[in-house]
C-alpha cells in the first residue's frame, strides 16, 4: 500500500488514476508520495518516508529541487499537459491582434442606452476593422509541447507557418505537420513573417532574445505573441517599436508596469494553463508519473533527476538507488551484490545526481541492502519489487 498527500487541490480525475494499493492521508509523515501544484515547499522538511513529488504543472519555482534531491526525492513535472490550453489562447491572441475585436465590444457595450445602436454600428465598424489570418506568414520560434500545437493548428486556418528550433526533440519533429517550413536562421522569420509567436524556456540564453535587433529586422506591421515568459522580450524596446508604428500590436500573457495599458499591447492575465481540461491533464499526467515510480522505480519527466526506464520488473527483485554524480559507484553496487546476478540494470545522470536500477534474480538480504544504503554518495535506496 501507498500513501499520498495532496499539498493543494488536484483534479479528482487525476487522483481516480490512483489503484486500490493507494491510499490518501492528510499527513505527511505518512507519506510515500506528494501532489502539489503552488504550495511553497521552500522552507518544508519532509520526513524519510517521501521518495516523490509530482507538480500538476509545469513550473518548479516553489519546489527545493536541490535540496529534494540531497534527499534522495524524485521531483516530477507534467510538461506539456496544459499545451493544448495555451495553443488555443494564441490563436484567441492572433484574432484579437487582426482586428480591434475588444475595441469594438467596448464601443458597442459604451452604447447600452443608444435606441439607434444598429444603425451606429454601421457607421463606427470601419474603426475596428482589420485583417484576417488566412495566408498569413506566421513565424514559430519553439516548437516543443506548445509550438508544435500551435503550428499544426494554423495551417489548419491556412496560414503559412515558418517553425525554428535549433534543439527541437524527435518527438516534436515527428508530431509536426510537413507543411511547416523548417527555418534554420531565426532571422528568416523576423524578416518575412506578419505573426511571430515566442514557445521557449526562459534560459539565459533566451532571456530578451526578442530585443531591438530582432525588431529591427522584423515586418512593418509585425504582431508579436508572448505566451511563454515575459522575460523572454525587451519589452521597452516592444512598446518603442509600437510607438514608431513598427510593431501593430504585442499580445503578452504577462501583466506586468511595463506592458498593462499601454497603447498597442494586449496583455491577457496569465490565462495559458487556466483551463478545466489543462488542470485535469497536469493531475492524470502527475498521477501517471508517480505510479510508474512508486511501483517500478521508472523516471519520467523529473526535473532533478534523470530519466530512467526498466519498465515492468520480470525478475526476482528490483532495486532503485538515488546517489551522487560519482565515479564508481556502479563498482560498489555490484561488489555488494555480488551474490546475485544481476539481470538487467539502468544509470543516468542530470547535474550532481544519479539513478540507478538494479533488476536481481534473487531477492535482496537485509544485510545487503544494509550495505549499499552505507555506501557514500547512496542517497537513496528502495526496494521496488
Ligand atoms: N502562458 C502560460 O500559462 C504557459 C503555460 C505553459 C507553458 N508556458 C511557457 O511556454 C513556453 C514553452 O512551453 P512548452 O511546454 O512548449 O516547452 P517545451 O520544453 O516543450 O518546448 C520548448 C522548445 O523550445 C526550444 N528552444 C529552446 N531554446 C530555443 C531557442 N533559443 N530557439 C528556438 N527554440 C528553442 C526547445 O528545443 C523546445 O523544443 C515555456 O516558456 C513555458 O514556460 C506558458
């Protein structure tokens, strides 16, 4: 039997995932398992018991990951489950930049009292006027979860999509539609597309990649989508292009001083995720992940240790062992277990941490594991079958 704790609400559909060998607790101390989505962990001590934490989202920030991982506790993530949810706000973004649709629902609701708003209407719609999406050019700097979303979909309304990902993963690669134009310098969508749309992790390489430079090469009219990070675009430089009648319009998922209100920038309050269906699909997905760990000692999308698969244990026992990023250790894992064959194993490394899975045709003896807990750098040890 398991137990979890959730440290904030989670989608029930994410927690009927859950089998009958999982049972809820409301204290920690009893804990295998943790679901959180903004609960500050920062100053939490979690006892021994806790081996995972699955957050129902994709951010991190309000998680010790260093710390956890000291720990010996896999901290995981559920990226690209709210994608869906953020591709449709871009697209609800791109309308609002083509034509002033808010403008033009400000006027009409400014008109309550008219008896004669029909006619009004007619004579006040040319100044929300605008254009449309199809035959577009639209440049996708990003193309992971939510870029490729993004990219399928436009074609759908028949724009002409240019994507460009220098890192882009296999996965991506297979799941994008082959009428995308594959771009390899990121300043062949700055010079020919109307829409240009940012889907990258804010990294310091990232940071204002979207800068005066990159405006400057950019379209007379150029639209600007910002739903991944505001940090990511010189946003001074943005409203100084906007003023200068070079960029039409900066769409941001963002508020912040620098953006809200101004002229040309419509900034949505960080709606991406918020959504029924995100939410739900953070919670299968978190549920999912810790499953496949509580009982198979598998690593998927964690964010401070590495990915690691066995899949389902055939052999006689399983052994999962969080350590440091040392030289040696698999020697002394199998000095130890020397006894044993080992059937079948598993190590990866991310940064200072590591992780491995030992598949045994006998059994582990307490002694045994006694001793690879002792071993130094073992953070870790779990017997998972
Ligand atoms: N608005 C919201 O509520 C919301 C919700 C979810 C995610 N986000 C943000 O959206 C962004 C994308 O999220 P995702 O889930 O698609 O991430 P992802 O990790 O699936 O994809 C990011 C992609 O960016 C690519 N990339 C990295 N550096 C690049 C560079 N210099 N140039 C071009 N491509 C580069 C990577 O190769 C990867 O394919 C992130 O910044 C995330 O924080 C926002």
């Amino acid at each position: 039997m398991f137990r979890y704790t959730c440290l904030n609400p989670i989608a029930q559909t994410g927690l009927d995932g859950f089998s009958e060998n999982y049972e809820k607790t409301e204290e920690l101390n009893d804990a295998d398992a943790i679901l959180v989505r903004s609960a500050k962990m920062h100053e939490m001590e979690l006892p021994n018991s806790v081996c995972a934490i699955a957050r129902a989202g994709a951010g991190v920030n309000n998680i010790p990951l260093g710390k956890y991982a000291d720990q010996g506790i896999v901290v995981f993530n559920t990226p690209g489950a709210n994608a869906n949810g953020v591709k449709e706000l871009v697209f609800a973004g791109m309308l609002l930049a083509a034509r002033d649709i808010i403008g033009g629902a400000n006027w009409t609701k400014s008109q309550a009292e008219n008896p004669d708003v029909t006619a009004a209407a007619e004579k006040e719609k040319k100044k929300f006027a605008g254009t449309e999406l199809l035959g577009k050019k639209l440049g996708i700097i990003g193309l992971g979860a939510i870029g490729v979303k993004v990219a399928n979909a436009a074609t759908h309304l028949g724009m002409d999509v240019y994507g460009y990902d220098p890192y882009i993963s296999v996965d991506a690669a297979w799941n994008l539609s082959r009428n995308i134009h594959h771009i390899n310098d990121v300043e062949d969508i700055y010079r020919q597309c109307d829409y240009i749309t940012i889907h990258v992790p804010l990294l310091d390489s990232t940071k204002k990649m979207i800068n005066s430079d990159a405006i400057a090469k950019m379209k007379d009219g150029v639209v600007i989508l910002n739903f991944a990070r505001d940090l990511l675009v010189d946003e001074e430089a943005v409203l100084a292009a906007i003023d200068a009648g070079k960029v039409h319009r900066y769409v941001s998922d963002f508020p912040n001083p620098t953006t809200v209100g101004k002229t040309g920038v419509i900034v949505t309050p960080h709606l991406g995720a918020s959504t029924a269906e995100s939410e739900e699909n953070c919670a299968v997905m978190a549920v999912k992940e810790l499953r496949n760990f509580l009982e198979n000692g598998n690593i998927k999308n964690s964010v401070n240790y590495p990915n690691c698969d066995l899949g389902i244990c055939e052999s006689a026992s399983r052994l999962a062992i969080c350590h440091k990023n040392v030289k040696g250790m698999i020697s002394r894992f199998t000095d130890v277990l020397a006894d044993t064959n080992i059937h079948n194993m598993s190590n990866a490394s991310k940064g200072d941490f590591a992780y491995t899975l030992l598949d045994l045709d006998s059994a582990v003896s307490p002694k045994e594991l006694a001793q690879v807990e002792a071993i130094e750098g073992v953070l870790k040890v779990r017997v998972v079958k």
